[in-house]
C-alpha cells in the first residue's frame, strides 16, 4: 500500500519488520535483503534516525547466522549515531548488541563489562525488554565459566515477562547465535510453559543443535520434554539415544574445526600448518588405511626418502601435541598421552574409529536415514533428516589452498551429494504441498553449487508453482548469469520453457506472502 500511494519513508519501516519476520521464518537471505534495502532507502529520504534502529536489528540476525563480525559493525555503526543525538534507550540497545556480538567473537570479559553496566543504565529506565537482553547475555557469560544456577537465575527474573510472549523474537535469535541459552532457559521455566510461538523460531535446520547443547544442562525428562515440543517425538527419541561419546568431534564442511571435549584445537595450536593436513587426511579416510608412503609423497613429493620420513616423525609429533590438552600434556610438550585418535603402525596410518567423530559421518548417516524413511514413506522423517544435512553441510569440503588438491574427489563428491539430496528432499515436499520448506532447502543447494541446472529448474517449478513470479524471475536471471559467466553456455531448452511459463503468470497478492 505504501508502495500504491508513493510513501516511501512508511515503506521502508513495514519492509524492515516483513525482513525480520522472515528471518524469524528460516528466510534469511530474502530477510537480511528486505532490511538492507529498508536501510537504504531510509538513508535516501535522510531518516538516519530509523537507518540506525533498523541496523541494531540487523545486527541481531547477522550474529543468528553466525556473522559476529557484520553484526559488530552494524551495532558499532548504530551507537555512533544514537550517541550524537537525544536517544538513550536505543543507544543502550545498540550497546547490547556490541556487548553480545563481542561475546559471539570471544571476547569474553569485554562483552561481560559492557553488559553488566549497560544493564544497571537499563534497570534504572524500567526497560524490560532491554534487562531482558543484557541477562541474555550475562547468563552466557556464566554458563561458560561454569556458573549455571546464576546463569539459570537470570532468566527466573523474566519469568512473567517471557511468558507474555513480548520477547519471543529476541529470545529466539540469540538462542540461535547462543544455543545453550535454550537449556537455561526451559530449566528456569518449565519446558511446557514456553510459548509456542517462541518455539517455532528454532527452526528445524538449527533445532538439533540447540538441543545438542542444551542437554548437559537440563535435567533428562525436561530435556526430552523441551525436545519433543520442537522436533517431535520420534526425532526427541532418536536424539536422546544418540551417542556423542566420541571424544574427538571434528567439522570439515566449510572449514576444520577440532574439539576434544570441552577444548578447541585452535589454529596456533598445530605449529605446523603440515600437522593439521596430515590430521585432516586421516579424519576423511573414515578409518581407512593410508599407507605411509602415499602421505610422504603426497606432502614431501620431492625429498628423499629418509629426510621425508623424519620430517613425517616431526609433523606426527606436532599432531599429537595439537590433539593433547594443555592439562594431559605434563611437564614435556608434545610426549604427552595421546587419546586414540590416529595410529601409525605396519606401514599405514589412520584415524582411529569410535574416537573420532566427523560431520561427514554425520553426513553420510543422515542421507541413508532419509532414503529408508523415504522408502517406508515416513515424508515428514526423510525430510528432516534432508535438512539435517542442510546444517551440516556449511560449505565445501576443507576448502582452500591449505588443503591442496588431496580433497578434491572428496570435495566434488560430498558437493554433488548434498545436491542430490536437497533435490529428493525437495520432490518429497512438493508431494506434500509443502512448497515453501522446498524452496528454502533449493536456495540453499545452489548457494552451495551454483553451476547445477537442476538445482534452478527444480527452484523455479516450485516458484511458479506457488506465485511467486518476481523471485522466479530472480531465479532465472541468476541462472542464466552464473552459466554464461562461469561457463560459457545458455540455459537449456527445459530451463527457458520454464522461464516462458514465468513470463506468462500475473503478479498476484501470493508475491506478497512469499517472496
């Protein structure tokens, strides 16, 4: 309507609030768009004063989708502003937001004082929902030094506040850029009181693990209680049986990141950038055998044998300082006990089996889940299980020069496999009328691979299918650049049929809805 009668400067702030809800949603590549283009339009019509309010909100979903820093320049942007003029409750919000986008980077003493003397400013304003944020944060803080009644009591004095259902959406964004936060949360109100509302935003491709985090907080029948008003029944029961016994949880999807328990093997702790590749060479073979001499070819292809093996001897010792930690280590850095996570003996290595767990087992484990459930027509299962995939899969294998070209294979492989997988997820949801899950799983496989044809052909049936003509048409264009950019080539016959039916559809009140 804003639009029909020329009000911009109105347009702009129902855009940012649609974008917020579409991030609420599971949308957030279109909410984040709606909130930028709210942003600058409201820079264009020299309303600085909603650009900023809009940017703090923005900063809370940047942090959501693990962008602390995008979510530290917006708040950092906004408070420069609201400090120059007469605005004190959204100078405090912008503050919150740089005291918990501070925490998200790990700065956990900073983000601890800023919050703690932002809150007694909040307190004395009688700003609910601002006292509300600063505990949020405050609660984080102690849960990782371990302090978990205080934590648990921060909430307890939001109770009624909570319950009014006034705080949903903040709740839940910080919940998902701090998932313990759940566990806090649900003990210091009974699991079954949280609004239902509230409990939507954990979306499904978040939900396993916030619920992951939030078990070693609650007690086992709240937990299960919290985890099947989100995932069900079936699902709360699978992940309570689920075994997260392996001491060594590795994620090399988008990047290597190593935890032994409570500790992360940061990137200084390896010394040798040869130690991580030989570690991140074991974790792909899944147990597999590498024979020895394929791993001195491999990282020494030009050295003799003999210096290649000692060099073999020092990167295996770095290795095992990197996966030691610092308390198992004792007085001599680097012999310390090694948990069994890799073994070198007969001429081979490998990562031990059992110690290790990866997210491409998990990867794998959740593709043969689907296709079974697919088979015995449980469609609501396989596609979790497709969208559990969808969380896994963070981007390509270990990608980077710092893995070299021993990943490829693996690389295109898992690639063509997610993929697949979102297209079967996507057939399964269209059966269902379930259009919209459909097209988010679709956006996200061809962020993922954007040279696949079908990912977008896929993309657009399922656009026309439900009206939405001007984000098919988006759809089409991206289509037509990345072939011709990246590959010289046209789109298909299929693909312009496609677009022809696009261009024969009437913009309707569904773009509205779901665009």
């Amino acid at each position: 309507m804003c639009e029909r009668y020329d009000m911009p400067q109105y347009g702009a702030s129902f855009l940012a609030a649609l974008g917020a809800a579409k991030c609420a949603a599971g949308m957030t590549r279109v909410g984040i768009e709606m909130i930028s283009e709210s942003i600058s339009c409201c820079i264009r019509e020299g309303d600085e004063y909603s650009a900023a309010y809009n940017a703090v909100y923005r900063s809370t979903i940047f942090r959501s989708c693990m962008d602390p820093e995008g979510a530290l320049a917006d708040a950092e942007r906004a408070l420069e502003y609201f400090s120059g003029i007469e605005a004190p409750t959204l100078r405090l919000l912008a503050s919150l937001e740089i005291a918990a986008s501070l925490l998200a980077l790990g700065d956990v003493d900073a983000s601890a004082r800023n919050a703690a003397s932002i809150r007694t400013e909040c307190a004395a304003a009688d700003a609910a929902y601002h006292v509300l944020r600063a505990d949020m944060i405050l609660a984080e803080v102690a849960r990782r030094h371990g302090r978990i009644d205080e934590a648990v009591s921060r909430f307890m004095e939001h109770e009624d506040y909570i319950l009014s259902e006034s705080s949903n959406w903040q709740i839940a964004m910080y919940v998902r850029a701090f998932p313990e936060l759940l566990g806090l949360l649900a003990t210091a109100t009974d699991p079954d009181r949280l609004p239902a509302h509230l409990l939507r935003m954990i979306l499904p491709v978040d939900a396993r693990r916030i619920l992951l985090a939030s078990r070693p907080i609650m007690q086992p029948d709240a937990w299960h209680r919290l985890s099947a008003r989100i995932v069900g029944d079936e699902e709360a029961a699978e992940l309570e049986s689920e075994s997260d016994e392996a001491p060594c949880r590795v994620k090399l999807f988008g990047g290597l990141d190593v935890r032994i328990g409570d500790h992360v093997v940061a990137d200084r702790d390896w010394r040798k950038r040869k130690a991580r590749l030989l570690f991140a060479m074991l974790v792909v073979k899944q147990g597999a055998d590498v024979p020895r001499d394929v791993i001195l070819e491999h990282l020494w292809p030009d050295m003799e044998e003999p210096r290649a093996r000692n060099n073999l001897y020092v990167v295996w010792s770095a290795m095992k300082s990197a996966l030691t930690p610092d308390t198992d280590k004792g007085n001599d850095e680097g012999k310390g006990s090694l948990g069994p996570f890799t073994e070198s003996v007969g001429g081979v290595c490998r990562a031990v089996a059992g110690a290790i767990r990866s997210d491409i087992d998990e990867f794998e484990a959740m593709n043969a889940k689907a296709r079974m459930a697919t088979d015995e027509g449980r469609v609501e299962a396989a596609v979790r299980s497709y969208e559990r995939m969808a969380e896994i899969y963070r981007g390509p294998l270990l990608p980077g020069d710092l893995y070299e070209d021993w990943f490829d294979d693996a690389r295109t492989h898992y690639r063509a496999e997610f993929g697949d997988a979102m297209l079967r997820a996507a057939k399964l949801l269209s059966s269902i009328d379930d259009q919209s899950r459909a097209i988010h799983l679709l956006r996200g496989a061809i962020a993922q691979d954007p040279w696949r044809e079908d990912l977008y052909q896929e993309a657009l049936q399922r656009q026309i299918d439900v009206g939405q003509r001007s984000a098919a048409i988006e759809t089409y264009v991206a289509c037509k650049d990345r072939l011709a950019q990246d590959l010289g080539l046209d789109p298909s016959q299929a693909t312009r049929r496609l677009y022809d039916c696009i261009l024969a559809m009437e913009d309707g009140p569904m773009e509205m809805n779901d665009a």
